[in-house]
C-alpha cells in the first residue's frame, strides 16, 4: 500500500463532529440533521453513514447511493 492511502478520521467534542478523510475536512455541527445519525453510527462503530455524508456534500451522493444499491443487488444474486 502507498503513502498515499487515505483512512477516515472522526473527531467528536461539544460542538459538533469533524470528519477528515485525506486532505478534505467535514463539520458536522450539533444542529445539523445529519448529527444523531452521526451519533448513532458512532455508538455502533458503523463508518459507512460518514462516507455517504462526505459524497453527498461533494456532491456526489446520488452517484454513490446507486453504486451501493448495485452492489447490494449484485451481492443478493450471488
């Protein structure tokens, strides 16, 4: 594996949870929807929930959410 592999970081204080996956960071602030999920997946040490939360604010969630579900199909039929 390079140097250039990239993991997800997730940091959580009082304000909010910051995500940073390579050279990008995301905020995800107290008052944000997207927060008790975040909490939720945190609890359950579920990272998938972050991932699709980082492509939808690239603008890319539709784009992944249908990649997942051919996935999912693809793993149902074998």
């Amino acid at each position: 594996m390079d140097d250039s592999f990239d993991r997800l970081a997730v940091f959580q204080t009082d304000e909010g949870i910051t995500l940073a996956f390579g050279e990008r960071t995301y905020f995800i602030g107290v008052d944000e929807p997207f927060y008790n999920i975040a909490q939720k997946a945190l609890a359950q040490e579920d990272y998938v929930p972050f991932y699709v939360e980082m492509a939808k604010r690239e603008g890319l969630g539709e784009e992944l959410r249908d990649a997942l579900l051919r996935e999912v199909t693809r793993l149902e039929r074998e």
